[in-house]
C-alpha cells in the first residue's frame, strides 16, 4: 500500500496515533515483555490476519524508552492479530489490542479499576494445537472466552514450556485500549 493511501486509511491513522500515545506513557518500557509488544487493529468484519492492521516490526524497549520499530501494515501481526480476531468472533466490536508482559501489579490495577479480566493455561493446550502453528492464540482466547455474555478487557495466560507469560488488553478501538493502559498506570 502507498503511503499517500495508508495515510487515507483511518486506521491507519487511528493506530498511528494510539502507538504515539502508548509510547508516552510514563514507565511503559517496564510493560514490555521479552518477545516485545505489538499494537493491532482491524477491518469492521475480519477473516484473516489480513484484515488486521499491525507493525510490521515491534515496539521495542529502548532502555528505559520505547519505540515503534517497523511500518503499519495489513497482516503486520500475527499473534496479536489471531488474538482480535478469535475476540471478535464472538464479540464484533472488539477490534483492537496490544500485548504486554504478564506482571501481578497489571492484574491487580486491572481488577482495581473495574476491568474484566480472564485467564487461560497453556499448560492444558491440547498437542494436537501445540504442534499447528498459529492454533494456540485461537485456542486460549476462546478457552478464556468460553463461559463470557460480555467481552473482557483483558485476557492473561502464565505461559507454558517456551511461552513467555502475556497479558492482551482489549478494546473496540486502538484508542480505547491505550485509555485503559494510562487509567492503570497512571
């Protein structure tokens, strides 16, 4: 896509914006987790990770900052984009999300601040969804999913054998998630 048109795209726009915003909030690089963080959103009815808006790179730490390293592109995510769309699935307007490293203070600000949060374990994640790859984001999402009327704020797992821990916040729009971000760590 041309960069004439990506800056046309309003998510493109939108998501630019919430990253800018999301990398000034004080301390955030103690958020990011080792395999560092990726920011998504997508198309109003998405099918693939093609529909799903991500950065190419990451946002990485930088010392005690962060920056965006990478474009914004469709298909430019793929864990973080499987996580939206298996939320989406069943809750349509969830369209954005950000990954960050699982720390107990995060859960507990959450749950402070009235958010909904779930959990999955990956140690229970059958073999047969082990060895597929792309299959495990589908499963835990709709594992933490499975008894929800409403969608949660944010989904966690405490990682598995070669997993890191990670938490995904939620959100109807890059925006909202990066709201939800600064009323924790604020």
């Amino acid at each position: 896509m041309a960069i004439a048109q990506k800056k046309m795209d309003r998510r493109y726009l939108e998501l630019s914006n919430a990253i800018n915003k999301f990398i000034g909030i004080k301390n955030i690089s103690q958020r990011i987790p080792e395999c560092q963080t990726n920011f998504v959103f997508s198309k109003k009815s998405p099918k693939t990770i093609k529909d799903v808006l991500g950065i190419s790179g990451r946002i990485v730490k930088t010392g005690n900052n962060v920056t965006r390293v990478g474009n914004l592109e469709y298909g430019g995510s793929k864990h973080v984009a499987a996580a939206v769309l298996a939320m989406n699935k069943k809750f349509s307007r969830i369209h954005s999300a950000i990954n960050l490293k699982l720390q107990k203070e995060t859960i507990t600000k959450l749950g402070k601040n009235g958010f909904t949060v779930k959990n999955y374990d990956r140690t229970k994640e059958p073999n047969s969804v082990k060895k597929k790859e792309g299959l495990s984001i589908d499963w835990g999402i709709n594992n933490a999913l499975n008894d929800s009327k409403e969608p949660p704020d944010a989904i966690f797992h405490k990682g598995d054998f070669g997993k890191e821990p990670m938490i995904i916040i939620f959100g109807t729009t890059p925006d909202s998630v990066v709201e939800k971000i600064s009323k924790i760590f604020s």
